[in-house]
C-alpha cells in the first residue's frame, strides 16, 4: 500500500487489519481455478509467489507451510503488521518466506520474476496513482506463463456501498480517534436503515449491513466503510487500465463467470453475444445478475498463449463440505445440497444426485473426475462437467495439489507444524487446507501442540493427564482425534 501523505502516520498501524484466512488466494486454489480457464500456471510445489499489500502475511505464511518448495514474498507499508507476521514466522521455523515493509510506489520493478502475484483488498481502497503503480508493479514482476489475482470492490453492485462509504467518511472525518468514529457511524447506519422506503436503491444494501454487522470485526469495518479511500470499478475499466499495462483479464477466481445456467433465454441469448471475449462476457454478467460486488480478476501477460481447453478439470481433486435434506416442489422431489447460508443447489436428476452423493459419503476426502465416475458408474466427462458447474456455484472446492492431510493418523499423530505453533500463541490456526480453524477449549490447543509425532496415543492421554487435573483417559484421546481429524489438521 502506500501513504495518502503522510508517510509517519499510516492508519493501518493504528487499526490493525483482521488477518484474514483466504483459501482462494492460496496457489493450489489459483491455479486450480486457472486451469477451469484453459491456463496452467507453474505447479505449486517448486512455484513463487509476491503478495503486494500482505498485511500480517499471516495468509502468506500458511502457504509457505503448505509448500515448503516454494518461494513466498509479502510487503505491506504497515510496519506494525509486518512486525506481526516476523514474530509468527520466527517461532514457525519458516526459512521459505520473506516479508518486508514497502511502499507499492517505491517497490522495485525489476529483479525476480513471480509465478503468482496477488493483491487482495488494495486496488479499490487506495489514491488512483497507487492503483496504477500496483498495476505497473504486476506487470513488471509477473512471469512468463505467471496468474496474477487482483482482488476490488465491483460495480455496479458496489455502486450502494461507496455512497454509505462517502457519508460515513464524511460525516465521522471531525471525530477524535477511530473509536469515536465508529461508533458515530453505527449508530448513522441504524439510522439510515430504520428510515428507508420500501422503494429505496439503498435499502437491500442496510438491510445486508444490519443483518451482518453483529458479526464484523470493528477494525474490519473500520478499513472498509469509513475507508479514506473508496473507489470501485467495473470489470471492464479494471480490464482496460490492465491491458494498458500489456495484462490480459482472462477469468475470476471465485469460477462464476463459467456458469450461467441461473438466467432466463433471452438474458443467455444477449450473453451469447458476448462470443469468446472473457471481459465483455463477464461484464455483461454482473449487469444481467447486479449482485457481484467482489471481484477476483484473473491476469496474464498479454504474450501468454491462448487457453488450451476451457474447463479442463480432471486433473484436480473436488470435496463437498456442506450437508444435504431432501425436499418436493411443484416439479418434484429433489435433495438440496448446501453450503453455508446462501449457497445451495437443488439436484433433481439422478445422475447429480449420484455425484454430490459420492462426494458427501467421501467428505473431507478429496476425489478426481475419475474417481468420481467409478464411484457414480457415470461417463467421467459427465461427471466433469457437472463438477465445473458446482464449482461455478461455490457448492464443491477443487484443489490442484495433492491432498495433504489423513482423517485418520497413525500410532502417533502429526498435526502440522504451523498449527502447532498457532495452538501455542493463540485459539486459531490454519488447516492444511487453509482454513481457520478456531479452538477455544485450552486442553484441546495443547493436545495439538503434542502432537508432534513422538508420542503414541497412550503418551497423549498420559501428557494430557500430567497437565490438567483429569484424567485423560485412551477414549478421550480417541475421541479427541475424531474430532480433529475432519478439520484437516493431521498430517499425511
């Protein structure tokens, strides 16, 4: 990031940034989403990555955990952040990254070139001068056959928020500390909300804030809607300011551009308009849907080759993490298959029942699109292509590397060494598939910093034993594991 001004005061360091947990911006889910659009970026196990705007690198630091081959670099202008992330990079062991205080303006153009690079959370939140040096900075330092994912906030669904943001801003600017501004400006929201119209353009945009502000972080809030800067664009400037810069948008992490079995024949024909062109057809998407706010913009160099295939997915490995009911409607029976509150699919053929069947018996394990079709008696491109829809949909996950964790460990347990050192400082780790995983519970941060692969299941329960005043009898360390293991925590 860079300083508005004032280089001596950075807003950042006085209200830290929530270190956020972003699966998808971890290279097996870059180039696992890469791949759905025809390009193959260099695998994960030996690939490097830059991180502009890193934060803590927290998010970083759980990548280079999961691929010790690699080469992971993070700069952030927050020195108090980076100060965060050395610390846990110390006590990690980590000798694969590096992370540093810098200035998006001043970082250099030259030197190593990157196979994924990645911006989550800048572009629409800083001056435009600093956007287009965060655009130059990719463009230098992106390699050949390299992903870049530039993460900002989309019109026109972004169009509510950044009038929320401007009044807010402008109306808490006189406040002495971010403390007081806060404050002022929930109670403005609670105001503004309780007075809108039926009719109201800003209405569904309150409405969503009110349902979800008991849940956000202050600081999160904070960065976002009392934001000195604000600025999002639509896809198709996003695009155009790249392409100056010999960039070419090619898809969005989040896959959703690849489906668009949700919309009505004629809203389809229009799209169909849109031919090959990945830029036109997108933005046409968030204008026929209104609802994409957060934009993930896949880019390479404008001198990468062509996709070779779009939607080759069976290489990857897919997983189901939500539940299922089953339920009837005017058109029959049907099982819904869900994941979290607002993602959902209701499968009424056989054929998807039989795959997300597959896929939840299976879960948290991973299978390829031939596993599948063994499991299904289906044809494998069938099954393919009903899991780039479910992909599409945010319903399954799909993964480009190896999966790396057991349910079930051997005779002594390994959790990952990362979580054991984030069990150790905190309630919160990343899993091995870069989730967070929150453990409030004392005995049970301290059984997974024990295991650490010297000690058998009975040395567990004694050590526990040792340390708290029960006993930890072999069915509470069995029970422990169970519970665990899902959460993919133990190490293959």
């Amino acid at each position: 990031m860079s300083a508005a001004a004032d280089d001596s005061h950075f807003i950042y360091d006085e209200v830290a940034y929530p270190t956020p947990v972003l699966p998808a911006q971890t290279p097996n889910r870059l180039r696992s989403a890469a791949i759905a659009f025809g390009y193959e970026p260099k695998p994960c196990a030996s690939a490097s990555m830059l991180e502009i705007g890193c934060g803590d690198g927290f998010n970083l630091i759980g990548c280079a955990a999961a691929e010790p081959g690699g080469r992971y670099v993070g700069f952030d202008l927050s020195a108090a952040a980076i100060g965060r992330g050395r610390e846990l990079l110390a006590l990690s062991g980590l000798a694969n990254v590096d992370l540093h205080q810098g200035d998006i303006t001043a970082y250099p153009k030259t030197g190593e070139r990157f196979d994924y690079i990645v911006s989550h959370g800048v572009y629409g939140w800083v001056p435009p001068f600093v956007r287009e040096a965060l655009l130059d900075l990719v463009a230098a330092r992106l390699a050949p056959g390299g992903v870049a994912m530039v993460s900002y906030d989309c019109l026109p669904a972004a169009a509510p928020k950044a009038t929320l943001n401007t009044f807010l801003r402008e109306r808490t600017a006189g406040l002495d500390g971010p403390a007081a501004q806060l404050r002022e400006a929930y109670r403005l929201v609670q105001v503004l909300a309780g007075a809108q119209q039926s009719g109201s353009r800003l209405k569904p945009m309150l409405d969503l804030l009110m349902k979800e502000l008991p849940h956000f972080e202050p600081a999160y809030f904070f960065h976002d809607f009392l934001a000195e800067f604000y600025a999002p664009c639509s896809l198709r400037d996003f695009a155009a300011a790249a392409a100056r810069r010999g960039l070419r948008a090619i898809g969005d992490a989040g896959m959703t551009d690849l489906f668009s079995g949700d919309l009505e024949d004629e809203a389809r024909a229009l799209l169909a308009e849109a031919g090959d062109d990945y830029v036109r057809r997108a933005h046409l998407l968030d204008l026929l849907r209104g609802a994409m706010m957060f934009r993930r913009t896949f880019l390479v160099r404008e001198d990468a080759p062509p996709p070779a295939s779009l939607g080759g997915l069976k290489d990857l490995t897919f997983v189901f993490l939500g539940g299922s009911e089953t339920g009837s409607d005017e058109r029959g029976p049907y099982v819904k298959y869900m994941e979290g509150e607002d993602t959902y699919m209701l499968a009424r053929q056989a054929d998807e029942q039989a795959i997300m069947a597959a896929l939840d018996a299976a879960s948290p394990l991973e299978l390829t699109v031939g596993e599948v079709a063994a499991r299904t008696g289906l044809d494998a491109g069938a099954v393919e292509a009903f899991l780039a829809r479910a992909v599409a949909l945010k319903l399954v996950v799909a993964h480009a590397t190896p999966q790396p964790f057991v349910v079930v460990p051997g005779e002594r347990p390994v959790a990952a060494p990362l979580i054991r050192t984030m069990m150790g400082i905190g309630g919160w780790a990343m899993t091995l598939r870069h989730a967070r995983l929150v453990v409030d519970p004392e005995p049970t941060r301290v059984f997974l910093t024990l295991c650490d692969g010297t000690r058998t299941r009975a040395e567990l329960g004694a050590a526990m034993s040792a340390r708290f005043d029960f006993e930890v009898t072999p069915a509470l360390v069995e029970a422990a594991i169970a519970d665990l293991g899902p959460r993919r925590v133990f190490s293959a």
